[in-house]
C-alpha cells in the first residue's frame, strides 16, 4: 500500500488512540538516522518475500499451530512470535518488530532481516537497530528514503502489508483477534482494542485484492 492510500487509514487510527502525528515523525527521523545507508532495499525484500509467504502471529495458540507451517516456507513473523519459532527450530526469514518484545531473544535469531518499527512511544528503544545486522525500517507516517510505509498498525498486520505490497501469497498461522497473550507490563484492554484494528486491518488488505489464506479461523 502506498502512503497515500494508508494515510486516509490511519488517520482514523491516530485519532482513535489520540497519537500525536509529531511523535511520530521524531520517531521515525531518528530511526532513519541510526540506519543510515545500511539498510535492506526494496528488491531485496521482494526477493526474501517470494511468491509465497507464511505470516506467523502472536496468539495464545501458535504453539498448537506450528504443524500448519510447512518445513520448506518462508516464514514472517510478526515480533515474539519469531522467538517461539526459533526456539522450535523454525527460522523466519523476516522479522518485523517494534521492539517491545524480548529483544535479547530477537538477536540470536542470526540469520533473518528485520524490520524495525518506529512510533512515537518506542523512540528510548531504537538505538537496538544498531544490534541488527540486516535490517530495514518502518513508520506509520509519511516514508523517507531509508525507512518505509508498507502499511499496518501491529506487527502482526504489518507483516500482512509487507507481503500484499510484493502480491505474495499469505497464509496466516498464529492470530486471533478476541484473546490476548498476556505480557508482563501491557495494557491488556489497550492490546485488546489493537486487535480489532489489525483484525480490521487484514479484513482491509482482502478487499483490496490481497491473497490471504487463513491457516487459523479462531481469529475470525
């Protein structure tokens, strides 16, 4: 999705949890700043992606759901969900994160690229893109030269996005929009209320011609 058609969106997000737009724009600034010109291109991104892609969630039952992830796929994985595959033994390719994970874990993934999310409330926690040694990174506002707007809100959404831009095929595993896995120190209901605009969101992509398989109808 090109900014101009997500802006319309998110401008119904950001008056919705009231973010204030110059945050933002700080935020992604300063990622743009610590990525400089070491970043993953575009083609690259394409080429990662494939005709194929299975775009893996946080939910409370992607443990119970990592059989439906074929061993020969390209995986995305939307933040902690990338540690649960690792741990199992599944590496993702991608990793898109907003770093309000286990960063620690995130990093002895070696071998995937990851996208790196800036808003306006994780600007304390961008220097760890420095961590990264393949990466790229995202914004919710108006994209720069080095970071980009695909589309998407969550992680889990903005996975979606990513693969719809290069008409991947994507199959969903891992999401469900009516529980919440619980994390030490979130805003359970505020997650909650997130959810249900990833779930609008997805529902979005679908109308607009995206191919999306959906691995897991707890969600729906």
């Amino acid at each position: 999705m090109r900014w101009k058609q997500w802006e319309k969106i998110y401008r119904m997000i950001e008056s919705y949890f009231n973010f204030p737009r110059e945050k933002e724009y700080r935020a992604r600034d300063y990622l743009s700043k610590l990525l400089g010109d070491n970043f993953v291109r575009e083609g690259e991104l394409k080429n990662l992606i494939g005709d194929e892609v299975y775009v893996v969630g946080f939910s409370p039952n992607l443990e119970k759901e990592i059989d439906l992830i074929p061993k020969d796929a390209t995986v995305l994985a939307a933040d902690d969900a990338a540690v649960i595959l690792h741990q199992l033994g599944i590496e993702p390719r991608l990793v898109l994160t907003d770093l309000d994970g286990d960063i620690s874990s995130l990093l002895e993934i070696k071998n995937a690229v990851f996208g790196i999310h800036a808003h306006g409330d994780n600007i304390h926690l961008l220097h760890y893109v420095l961590f990264f040694r393949r990466r790229f990174g995202t914004t919710q506002v108006e994209p720069v030269w080095n970071v980009y707007n695909f589309g998407g809100f969550t992680d889990g959404d903005r996975c979606v996005f990513l693969a719809a831009h290069f008409n991947a095929r994507i199959h969903l595993v891992g999401f469900d929009f009516k529980k919440v896995r619980i994390k030490e120190g979130k805003d359970v209901e505020r997650k909650q209320k997130k959810l249900l605009w990833a779930k609008y969101l997805i529902d979005e992509a679908r109308r607009r011609g995206a191919d999306i398989l959906w691995e897991n109808l707890n969600g729906r």
